[in-house]
C-alpha cells in the first residue's frame, strides 16, 4: 500500500484507536515458561514469549479485530523507521519474516539462480527450488561464516543471493565487512538478502543503516525469536521504496492480525526487553557450551539462542534418543550429518537437556 493510501485512510477516519491510548504494562524481567512435557528446545522459540506488555497489547487488540488494522500497521512502520533514520516506505510488514523471504525469492530469482550459505535455513532454497531456479550452495569457511569470495563466483548473475546473519543453524557470525564488500562486488541487477533474524541474540552491528546506500539490499527481521513472538507471526522487510513495491506483487493487501501490531509496537517501546533476554539467553547458552566443552564436545562458536555440538558420528540417532528422555533438539542438515543443533530454552530445559545428554552419550 503506497504512502498516500495509507495517510488517506487515515484522514478518512478508517483508522484505530491510537496506541498512546493503552496503558502499557511494565515490562519485567524475563521469567521462565511453565514446565510442562518435553522441553521443547528444536525450533529457536524463546522460552518466555511475548513480553507482559506485549501480552497486554494482544489483549486490547482483540477488540479491534472486526476491522482492518492499517493504523496499527503504520503506527509499527514509522515507530520502527524512526528508530533506525528510515522513512516509512523503507520498511513492510509481513505475517512473519519467512513470508517476506519467500516473496523475494519469487520477485528475484524467477529464471536467475539463488545463491545461498550452507548449512543456513532452508526456507528459501526450498522456494526456489520448488519453482524451478537453480540454487548454488556454498560451504561455510573453517570459523563457519558465510564465503562470500565464494558466493560471488557461484553465479556470474544470481537473482538473490541470501545470508543469514548471524546464521542459522550454526548461530556463527558472518564479519560485516565481508558483507560491505559483498554489497560492493555483486553482479549488477543481483539482489542481497540479509536474513537478521538473530541479531538482537548477538553483538553484531545491523546491516539496516547499509539500506540508504545500497538499492539491491533487503534487510529481514522478525518478532519470532528474542521477543517471543513466533505463534504471533510478524517481520519486517527494510529496503529501499522500489525494492520492496517489488515484493508487493505478492500481496498487495498485507497487512498483520491487530493484536499482533499492537504487540510488536509493544516490544519495540520496551526499552530494556532486548538487553534483558540477550543477557539472560547468553548466560545460558555459555553455561552450557561450557559444560560440553568440560567434557570434550565441540560446539560452534554461537551467539544467538541456538548452538550446534559435534557428535563426532551421526547425530540423527542423538536426537532420537533424547526425544525417548524427554528432549525435543533440533533436526539435521544433509551438509552436516554429525552436528546437533540445540536451542537454548529457561534454565530448567537447559539442566533438563544436560541430563538427559549425560545419559544418551553415556549410553
């Protein structure tokens, strides 16, 4: 929806209650879910969902859902852009980030091939592959960071080239000079995606600030991880104006569910909710990989909410037997058979998995 259309709704009193209307819980520290069942630490989910604030967002948003949200919608967008020196039409909302990585897939590859990390996520080999674009595969280097010399010679005129930054499943970080000098050195017409759906787990600078300066860069993020927002479905798509009406082809009418933008603003306005978490989910991943490492298992050198162990052998029977102790981890990549990927959950899931780890390579 173009700039004018959504200020026009607007005007025309098609909008929503303002959010500076709600009354926003405090946010307080993270505490950790329920324990219930298995502990679930396969998907990257954080373990303590939506913020309280963001629970009481949902809440109100309830009562909004018999009209369309476009105010809400814009009220993310601007809050977002304004964060990070954007204009408005520089930023678009999707039901999820994987949703907007599949709208690039199909908007720039088409008879093009994609260029991609592995093992990286899946999602957008599976897109194009599933329309019949040539995907070029490339290895990580030795400090499991993407090649990107590597990813250049895969393809003279890829359609999209794709990072995920840092990488999923590796949680490893890619230097962001490697991907200044990607960005300078692309074949013309190529477009970069920079998947960002870890970076508040990490240190790493955003590659959002490069948006301004380079026409072929689209930057992802996504509410699903640190803010605990996976079962709400929201992304963020950032990218020059022309970049993302491309994208729009898609989905001219994409717009999130009410009490999932009032959440996100919610998360967004929560000044201390990504120092919180980070720090928390640091300590717990550290520990453990310490605690591995104590006893002679390599992981990789991660700084997101997921870790991967070396086995030493195939990993697949690993986690099928720590499904059997009540351990849910995550799946195998192809590219890596002996690795285990493991997501960091509360404390209680983490002395639960080093329980059961004990016990299955015991075994």
């Amino acid at each position: 929806m173009t700039d004018m259309t959504r200020r026009s709704l607007v005007g025309l009193g098609m909008a929503l209650p303002l959010l500076g209307q709600i009354n926003w819980a405090n946010a307080a520290p993270p505490s950790p879910a329920a324990d219930s069942g298995p502990v679930r630490i396969n998907y990257n989910e954080s373990p303590w969902g939506p913020s309280p604030a963001a629970c009481e967002a949902m809440r109100e948003g309830i009562d909004q859902c018999g009209r369309y949200p476009y105010e809400a919608q814009y009220q993310l967008i601007d809050t977002f852009a304004a964060k990070h020196g954007l204009a408005s039409d520089q930023v678009q909302v999707f039901c999820g980030s994987k949703l907007a990585l599949q709208h690039a897939v199909m908007a720039f590859t088409g008879p093009r091939s994609l260029v991609v990390p592995e093992p990286s996520y899946e999602a957008p080999a599976e897109a194009a592959s599933g329309r019949g674009s040539q995907v070029h595969r490339v290895a990580l280097t030795a400090s499991h960071a993407h090649d990107i010399d590597a990813m250049l010679a895969a393809d003279r005129a890829p359609g999209l080239i794709y990072l995920c930054n840092p990488n999923n499943p590796t949680g490893t970080l890619t230097p962001r000079q490697d991907i200044e000098r990607l960005l300078a050195r692309k074949p013309t017409g190529s477009v970069v995606v920079v998947d960002e759906a870890y970076i508040h787990f990490s240190d790493a600078q955003s590659c959002i600030d490069l948006v301004r300066e380079h026409p072929g860069l689209l930057v992802l993020q996504t509410f699903s991880k640190l803010f605990g927002m996976a079962g709400a479905r929201l992304g963020l798509a950032i990218g020059q104006a022309p970049l993302l009406k491309r994208l729009e082809v898609y989905d001219g009418e994409n717009v999130a569910p009410a009490p999932t933008l009032l959440a996100g603003l919610a998360s967004l306005q929560d000044r201390q909710l990504v120092a919180q978490r980070k720090a928390a989910n640091a300590h717990l991943r550290e520990q453990t990989v310490a605690w591995l490492a104590e006893r002679g298992w390599r992981c990789t050198a991660s700084q997101t909410n997921c870790f991967m162990i070396d086995m030493r052998a195939p990993g697949q029977p690993v986690v099928e037997r720590l499904a059997k102790e009540g351990v849910l981890v995550g799946r195998i990549w192809p590219s890596w058979p002996n690795w285990v990927r493991v997501s960091v959950g509360n404390d209680r899931d983490m002395q639960r998995f080093r329980t059961a780890f004990a016990k299955v390579v015991a075994g």
